[in-house]
C-alpha cells in the first residue's frame, strides 16, 4: 500500500478497515510524542524521573478543535517551549491525517468530501465551545442537532459498507480484478488535493471485469 497516498492525500478511496487503521495509527503516534515530551521534560529538569513516565496520553479528536479556541492557549507563557511545539506538531499532523483517511471513506461512500462540515467541523465545534453558548431551553434543538449529525458521520464512515463497485471516486476498494490483482485507487486518478472534483472516467484498467470481495 502506498503509506504517503493513504495518510496525507484526499483522492480515491478507502474502506472501513483502513479508516479504523488511521485511528490506530495517530494513536500510536500520538503515544510516542507524549513519551519523547516526557523526556525532553527529564532531561531539562522539569520533571522527574519517577513521575516522568505517568503516562498522560489524553488526545482525541476533541483536541483538534482547541486550536481554533483562544482559551486553550493561555497557558502557553508558562509551559515549556519544546513539548508544546511537539504538541502543535502532534495535533497538525493528526488533523491532516484524520482529514485525508475520512475524505477518502465519504469518497467509497460516494459523498464529497465537504460532508465532513457536517459530520465533524460542525458537531466539534458545538462541543468545544458549548459552555460559551446561553443556558436556555431553546438552545436544546441546537444541541440535539449537533449530537445527530456526529451520531449520523461517525456510522457512515467507521459503521456503513462503501458503494459496491466503482464509483465517480474510483475503484472499489474491496474489489478484485479477475486476474486475481487488487485493485487500487490511489492510481485511479489524482485530484491534486481537491475534495469536490471528481474524475470523469473512473474504470478498471484494460477494461476487466471487477468482482466485491467479501
């Protein structure tokens, strides 16, 4: 598989598995960041090294939307410099990989990828900034709608098969050609990092027949 199409590019398309795959990676990854900030805290005396290694490894995908909230950065004067620059690092490169994987998996559901206003930019940002919002009743369909949409995104894309057979996206993931080779479609076609464009031919090569694994 190609790593750097599968992780950084929002062309073609993914299945459930490699969706599930990515979360797995950013988690591993976002676990070595901590443990090296933990050091870089031994080594310049900020921590001990009894306590260093109480793992505190809380990142989710809540986190990315503290980036965008002024509140989150108010400690910054007083933290020191090289976790927090591996933090920023951290959140920048999971953003983008959690992006690149969840477009691809609206790409096998044959959504564009701006569906993932909706099933992630809106609901995070409800949640990040709800206890700003009025305590009142009427904020409640708000509330409810937010919890719908996350509710609606998280099952179409970790939960729901993709489109059977090829799509405006490229070749279904989960398909075989009748020689036996695999399809891919991060050779399908390039959309040079747009989410909207789709190709106007996306077919098998030689024009074989294609068959869904199951």
């Amino acid at each position: 598989m190609d790593w750097t199409w599968y992780l950084f590019r929002f062309d073609g398309r993914i299945n459930r598995a490699l969706l599930w795959q990515a979360l797995l990676t950013v988690a591993l990854l976002a676990a070595l960041l901590e443990i090296i900030s933990q050091a870089i805290g031994v080594l310049e005396g900020t921590r001990s090294f009894s306590t260093s290694f109480e793992f505190d490894f809380d990142f989710g995908l809540d986190d990315l939307f503290k980036m965008v909230d002024p509140r989150a950065y108010r400690h910054l004067a007083s933290a020191n410099r090289a976790p927090l620059i591996l933090r920023a690092f951290g959140t920048s490169l999971f953003l983008w990989i959690y992006l690149a994987t969840a477009i691809k998996r609206l790409h096998d559901r044959d959504r564009t990828g701006w569906w993932i206003i909706p099933f992630f930019v809106v609901p995070g940002l409800f949640s990040q900034f709800s206890d700003l919002l009025p305590k009142s009743n009427w904020m409640l369909p708000f509330s409810l709608a937010a919890s719908i949409l996350w509710l609606w995104g998280t099952i179409e894309m970790f939960f729901v098969p993709g489109s059977a057979g090829d799509n405006r996206f490229g070749l279904d993931p989960l398909a075989e050609f009748e020689d036996g080779s695999a399809s891919s479609s991060a050779k399908s076609w390039d959309q040079q990092s747009e989410v909207e464009f789709v190709p106007p031919n996306a077919s098998p090569p030689g024009g074989m027949h294609v068959k869904r694994s199951t």
